[in-house]
C-alpha cells in the first residue's frame, strides 16, 4: 500500500555529494573575494601613498625655486621700482624737487628705504648680488622726468638710450648704419635699424647730437593733411601762403597737436610722460636754394627759433641720409635713392625756398624733393629731441623689436 511517506523519497548519495560540492564552491568564492579586497585596499594605499609623496615632492621643489628666483626681480623691475619710489617721495616733498627747468636733483636708494618708499634693494636683487641705485629728477618744461640709475657691477648697469645705441651700431664709414659727423651720429641708408616705440607712436631716429640729445621724427607721419601756410601773398596777388616757418599754419599746428591733440583726429602722439622726456631745441628755419649742395644745415641755421618742443625736418637733413653719390642737392632726383626717410605719401620739410616768398620744399611719395606752393597740402612728420637721460629699456631698433624707453 502507498502512503505519502512512502512517496517521500530519500535523496540519493549522488544528490548528497552534489550538494556538498556546491557549499564547497561557495566557501572558495568567498575567499577570493575576500583576497581581492585586501588586495585591492593594498593597491589603493600605495598609490595614495605615491600621490601624496609625489605632492610634497612638487611642493618642496617649488618651494625651492621660489626661494631661489622667486623673490628677485629683474634689475628693469628694480628700476622700476627705485623711479615709483622717487616719485612717491617727491610727492611728499614737493619742496625738494628741482625748481627751474634743466635743474637735476638726485636722491640715493637708502635715502628712499629711510623713507620708508622701498626696501633695501638686496630685497629685490638678492643677497649675493650688490647694488647701489639713485634717481636724477629733472625739471622740463612739461613737468619732471625721472630717470632710475642701478649699478649692480658686472651683473648689470642702467643705460641710457643713446648709450644702449652705440654700444649696438658700429660705427659706419660705408653702406647702411650710423655715420660719424663733427661730434654727432647720423643714421644713412635705405635699411637701418632706428625705430622707437613711445607711449602711442612709432618714430625714427634721424641722429645722436653732440649733446646726447636723440633727434626723431614720426615714422608715418601724420593721417591728415596740413596747409604749409594759405597765407595771402601781396606778390603773388591771392592765398599762395607766405614761406615763413615761424608765422606758418604748419607751425600753428604742430603747437596745437602739442599743446592740444585733437584725440577723434588721431593727433595725440604724444603722451604727457612723453614729454617730459623730451628737451627743447633750436630749429634751423632759414631758406636754402634748391640747387644747394650744403648738407650741413649751413644755409638752414642762418635763422633760428629757439627752445620749440616740435618742429619738422630740414632739407639737410634729408638729403644728408641719401647714400646715392650723385644726390648733390635737394634738386637731384637721385636724393630719393638709399634713403630709409622717403615714404609712401607726400611731406612737408620745414625748409622754404629762398628763391621766391611764397614756394616751400616737399618731398613727395617716391622720396624726390619738390617744390610747392605753400598753400597745397602734404603729411606732416613731427620732429622731436629726446632727453640724453631717457633710460633703455630693451628692443633691437627693428620695426618689430624697436627701442623702448622708460
């Protein structure tokens, strides 16, 4: 007879064994994971070991280079710093500043750090290089001009421009350069290395003076065009202008844009610190027949204006730069040739022609000299001077890297 106990039927061995097998399967699984932990967690703290060590590492090394280079300035920054010093000192002693103008007074370094305007400049420079530094302030007609000195030995010495130009152009007696001339410098030749970049424009050096003083005039010129004079000439009978410099519309505007700058018209190309930078000069005016051969401004400095700030290029001077033999006078075309002065539009020289009252001299777009009426309209190419104390500040004189100055 069935019952349902004999219906339940007992597992076999085989179904024992297998079940046995299956713990043992689980009690393996177990373990390797277990392993697998442990080892993972030993993974993971070596490489947060690594990360931590490699961090300090990385801070200790900049920590040193910090130590080492991150504390100092360049001497450029030093200068920097003993002129911003100057200035704040002078601010709270107006009274010490120089009164007239081409007075210079000096003021040393530790007279500064006793003023509590700066730090010992071993601060800036570090304790194994030794320095010394002062500030010449002069007075210009503008304001002051601030002119930081640092002697650091043979590790560095500040150098003025005009300084920093000769000890990087040789002397030349041929081809392009910068030519020897009774005690001044003058650059010649279609492809020299003049240019200066001030605060807003790019202009070129003409010449080093025996003075020391830097003779530039405007790189491209003005971007409006300007009347030499429109004038009415009794000889001529209407507007033809009259060919003196120094009651000019020419001139009327050069003093504008100096004093005046009409910014819209593009007309400030010179900043305030600009000028302080700059030194009044004597601007040869006199008239000069165009077959002249002088090139020495002999005909030009017959008649002078005295301390003007801005002024334009003699016929001298231009013809001067032409390095071609046949350019005799400001009449050979020649004159145009191996000339870095000829530009792409027409500009007025500040020469007039002495052969009538109412014609001027121009050089027009291919660098021949003319001669015009005075009342037609040509660029105008500022002449300034700078000061023999304006500091170098870096460039080659290229148009890509032109000087630079503090």
């Amino acid at each position: 007879m069935n019952t349902n106990e004999n219906m339940v039927k007992k597992p076999k061995k085989e179904d024992e064994e297998f079940v046995e097998e299956d713990d043992d399967y689980e009690l393996d699984d177990e373990k390797e994971f277990k392993t697998y932990k442990e080892n993972a967690k030993k993974r993971m703290i070596k490489v947060m070991a690594f990360i931590i060590g490699g961090t300090i590492v990385l801070l200790l090394v900049l920590y040193l280079i910090s130590l080492i280079i991150g504390t100092k300035y360049t001497y450029s920054d030093v200068e920097d710093v003993l002129q911003r010093a100057a200035e704040a000192y002078f601010k709270d002693y107006p009274e010490s500043l120089p009164q007239e103008e081409g007075d210079i007074v000096e003021i040393d370094s530790s007279n500064l750090v006793a003023a509590e305007k700066m730090k010992e400049l071993t601060e800036y420079t570090g304790e194994e290089i030794v320095c010394t530094g002062t500030v010449q302030v002069e007075k210009t007609s503008t304001g002051y001009l601030y002119a930081p000195y640092l002697n650091c030995g043979d590790n560095y010495v500040t150098t003025e421009l005009y300084k920093k130009i000769l000890s990087v152009e040789d002397e030349v007696t041929s081809g392009d350069g910068l030519y020897s001339k009774e005690g001044s410098y003058i650059y010649r030749g279609e492809n020299v290395n003049n240019y200066v970049q001030l605060d807003n424009r790019l202009w070129r050096i003409v010449k080093i003076q025996s003075d020391n003083s830097i003779v530039l005039i405007l790189a491209e010129g003005m971007d409006a065009f300007q009347m030499w004079d429109n004038r009415y000439n009794e000889t001529r009978l209407y507007e033809s202008g009259i060919n003196s410099y120094g009651i000019s519309r020419v001139y009327e505007y050069l003093q504008r844009i100096y004093n005046d700058p009409n910014k819209d018209d593009k007309e400030d190309i010179l900043s305030k610190k600009d000028k302080t930078k700059l030194v009044r000069y004597n601007l040869c005016v006199g008239k000069k027949s165009f077959t002249s051969e002088d090139k020495d401004n002999v005909d030009e400095c017959k008649e002078v204006l005295q301390d003007q700030e801005i002024g334009l290029l003699t016929l001298s001077d231009y013809i001067y730069v032409s390095l071609d033999p046949n350019c005799k006078s400001g009449s050979t075309k020649s004159c145009m040739n191996y000339n870095y002065l000829s530009a792409s539009k027409e500009w007025w020289l500040v020469t007039a022609n002495e052969a009538d009252d109412s014609t001027v001299f121009v050089v027009d777009n291919y660098g021949e000299v003319k001669v015009e009426t005075a009342a037609t309209s040509s660029c105008v190419r500022p002449v300034i001077h700078l000061n023999e104390r304006v500091i170098s500040k870096g460039g080659k004189g290229t148009l890509k890297s032109p000087y630079k100055i503090k």
